[in-house]
C-alpha cells in the first residue's frame, strides 16, 4: 500500500508540474485582408458556420475552451491546431495562387462530403459544428462554385 501512496504522490506532483510548461498561443485580433472570409465575400450563413466549425484549427484565431491550460490537454490542441494550420489556413487564404486553391477547394469539398470534416474529436465537444445536411449542401455548393470560377 505504501508503494502505490508514493506512485501516486509522484504522479500528482508530475501533473502539477507540467501545468507550468508553457503552450504557444494561436490568437490574434487582426483579421487579415488575405482571409478566406473577405477574399471570397463569403455570405453570413456559411461564414458563421465555417467559423464555427473549422477556423479554430484552420485560421490564425483559434477560439480556446475553458480547459486549454490544462496540460496535456494544452499540448494536444497545441499540436492539433498546427498541423491543422499546415494543411489549410483560412487566415492566410489570399496568398495562395489560384492553382493552389483550386487544390484545397476540392480538398474541402471532399473531406465534407466524406464526414471527415469537422473531425468527430472537435464536434463530440462542439456540438453546433455540426454541419446539419442542409449546411453540408450549401457550403459545398459555394465552395464548388468558387473553385470553378478560378
């Protein structure tokens, strides 16, 4: 008994000190011109839902939740945002060639009508970034409409 008291005092005291092992924050209060929001006039329905859905991992202003300084779950949304960021990032949208884009239109397009995105980890907790299958219909229908008119 006595040796399961100090395993658990030790990991209690490791979990206490990872608390203080910093996370690099994805937040700004700039949006910039070349976001996918105001490159492509987007309408309000699907840029609400677009925001709601995918810019806390695909933009530069994640919208933390209440338990993002809880180590490790800070370096899991930490990581998660970044790979998020490498693979699309709504923020910087407008730099991209039109070649480019096309390739992540279809991309998007794609991941939604498969389900794969919004991932199920981020929707189990947000549940309004579910897209219904009205918004799934026009969200891939404007995307679709912006890559055939690059």
């Amino acid at each position: 008994m006595k040796t399961v008291k100090i395993i658990l005092l030790i990991l209690l005291v490791a979990f206490v000190g990872i608390q203080f092992v910093p996370t690099e924050r994805n937040q700004t209060d700039i949006v910039p011109v070349t976001d996918f929001m105001l490159v492509n006039n987007v309408p309000n329905n699907i840029k609400n839902k677009l925001q709601v859905s995918c810019y806390d991992c695909h933009s530069n202003n994640t919208k933390y939740p209440w338990y993002n300084k809880i180590q490790p779950i800070a370096w899991f949304l930490e990581e998660h945002i970044k790979d998020g960021k490498k693979e699309l990032n709504f923020s910087e949208w407008g730099s991209l060639t039109n070649r480019r884009k096309v390739s992540k239109l279809r991309s998007i397009i794609k991941q939604i009508e498969s389900g794969e995105m919004p991932l199920n980890s981020y929707t189990l907790i947000h549940k309004d970034a579910k897209f219904s299958s009205e918004e799934t219909n026009e969200i891939i229908n404007f995307i679709a409409q912006l890559k055939d008119n690059l």
